[in-house]
C-alpha cells in the first residue's frame, strides 16, 4: 500500500489531457462573457494546482501571487487563473461565439505581462483567429515559467475580455 501523498501522486509530469478551451460567449449587450469550463478542463487546473501546491516553495510563492490577483479580478470563478505546464504539454484555444453559439471570425489575442513578468511568453503572438475561428496557444517558452500574465481578447467590434493565467514548470 503506498504512502504517497495526493499532492506527491499528482507532481509526476504526465500529458495534458485537452486543451483549455476558453470560450467567450456574447451577452445581450454583446459584451465578452467567458463559459464555464467543463468539468473535466476544471479538474485539470485543479491538479496543475496540486501539482504547484506540492512542489518546491520556490515554484509556490509566484503561484500563490498570481491566483490572489486573479481571484480578485475576477470574483466568484472557481478558477478565476489558468495554469499552462511545459512540463504537461498543456495548451490553451480561445473562440467567440454569439448568442446563438455561431463562431466569431478575425478576433486577435495577445499577452500581458503581470508584476514584472518577461513578455513574449508564447511564440507568435499576438495571434489572430484561423480558419477554424480560433487562437491556438502553443506552449510557454521555458524562460518564461513561474509568471503571471494576462489575455488580451479583443473581438472585431472592439469588445475586450481578459483572463489571467499562469505559466508553470
């Protein structure tokens, strides 16, 4: 029988199991509202979580930073910060889609840099949407680990939406 910890169980690197699908959904006033994710995307972050919680403090502390501002900015979110690993080949993909769950062309995404955070963590950004009507992450550059940054969504109308997110080990 083991004695391992959950936290020691969940610090073993292993493939990401799905992008983060971070969906942006149009209002009646046709303002950006993010979806909520999906169970299986929430348990994800929730071990990313573990993982970072249970490793070494020095991984820890700008962590711990990241998701307070975040869960100040955005409050009541479960999730309020989005963790990409390296080490998990974690990406994320974002879309818009109105009311009527149509996807949104030509949006661009771009990154920044919280608390003095390098820029340019990910290659090719700002990106605009493809042919698929979404922005594909990539992973984060391995310089670039143990920051805190922040999306910046902006639809072709102007309209702005932007989550915060983290990127570990």
């Amino acid at each position: 029988m083991s004695t391992r910890t959950t936290a020691q169980t969940t610090a073993t690197a292993k493939a990401a199991t799905m992008p983060i699908r971070i969906v942006l959904r149009r209002d009646a006033n046709g303002n950006l509202q993010q979806d909520s994710l999906t169970a299986a995307e929430r348990q994800q972050l929730r071990d990313r979580y573990d993982e970072i919680d249970g490793g070494s403090p020095g991984q820890a502390a700008p962590f711990y930073e990241a998701f307070y501002h975040a869960a100040r900015h955005h409050p009541g979110d479960p999730e309020p910060l989005i963790i990409v690993s390296r080490a998990n080949m974690d990406e994320m993909t974002w879309e818009i889609v109105d009311q009527s769950g149509v996807a949104e062309p030509d949006f661009e995404v771009s990154i920044v840099p919280q608390n003095g955070s390098p820029a340019d963590p990910l290659p090719d950004f700002p990106k605009k949407a493809g042919a698929d009507n979404k922005v594909h992450s990539g992973q984060p550059k391995s310089t670039h680990i143990r920051h805190h940054y922040k999306f910046e969504v902006v639809a072709t109308d102007g309209k702005k939406f932007d989550p915060d997110w983290y990127a570990a080990d």
